[in-house]
C-alpha cells in the first residue's frame, strides 16, 4: 500500500533541480538572457517554466514505472536508471552553466552530451516498459529545440562563450 510515496518520490524528484536550476539563477534571467541574440523562433520565457513542470513529470514518472518493472534498485535497473540519473544530472547542470556562469561553451557541451544520454535512456527504457520511452518523446523532442537555441545562441553571441568577464 505504499507504492504511492514512491510514486510520487520518482515523479517530483526532477522537479527539485530544475527548481533550484531556476532559484539560483532568477536574478541573471532578466538581467543577462535578454540582451543576448536570440533567434525569431525562441520560445517566450513564460513557455519554459509550463513546458519543463509536464516534461519532469511525465519523465518522473516514467522512471517509476522503470524502477517498478525491473523490482526496485536491483542489477537490472544500474543501467537503465544510471543513464537516467547521469542525463538528468546534465539537465539540472545546464541552468547553472548557462545564465549562472554565462559560459556558453559549456552549455553547449553539458546540452549535446545530455542529448547522447536522454537518447541512450530512451532506447534502455524501450526494452523494459514502452509507456516510460514513450513518455520521454515529449522530452527529446523540447531537448532537441533547446539544443538548436543553444547552439543557435552560442554560435550569435561569441563574446559570451566562456562565461561571465571578470
């Protein structure tokens, strides 16, 4: 009867980085991003706050029905569940590494490597539970747009590429 607190657990766990993501780094949003050049195409700043609270979910909750399926933490789930945490480690470091640092070129690097792990997990989770891969489409499909803005970004601001000037 207690599966629900890990439920929920799996569910809000990715919803605490990227709330810390955007604690810490509020105040460089305003102040830092919106001088940057930015293409017609990107979304406005109130989409990303709506887009990534059903992203979280959807792939919290994936990672659940992960966990549940292979019995909890056993052998089978080291690498499903450890490409998942080593990609959503990459997601909550993009915030600190782009608007915190300013370092464009180590976003660029954090968001093409996390690319590489949501696909890996995806393609691990396939195999195990179709609805968990399929809830993280959604995702990879955000991730890909974040990853053309900032490449987009990095390439049409070049005196933001290694971070804040001292």
């Amino acid at each position: 009867g207690r599966m629900w607190v890990y439920t929920v657990g799996f569910t809000v766990l990715p919803h605490v980085g990227g709330f810390l993501g955007w604690f810490l780094n509020r105040k460089e949003i305003p102040a830092w991003y919106e001088k940057l050049k930015k293409p017609s195409w990107c979304p406005s700043r109130k989409m990303f706050p709506v887009a990534w609270t059903v992203l979280y979910t959807g792939m919290g909750y994936a990672s659940y029905l992960v966990w549940s399926d292979l019995g909890g933490c056993s052998s089978k789930a080291i690498v499903p569940l450890g490409l998942y945490g080593a990609q959503l480690a990459l997601n909550w470091a993009w915030p600190p590494l782009f608007f915190g640092a300013q370092n464009l070129n180590m976003a660029l690097i954090d968001i093409l490597c996390l690319d590489g792990l949501a696909i890996g997990t995806l393609c691990s989770w396939y195999r195990i539970n179709k609805v968990a891969a399929l809830l993280l489409v959604p995702y990879l499909g955000w991730l890909a747009m974040a990853t053309c803005l900032t490449i987009r970004i990095w390439r049409d601001n070049p005196d933001h590429k290694t971070g804040k000037s001292e």
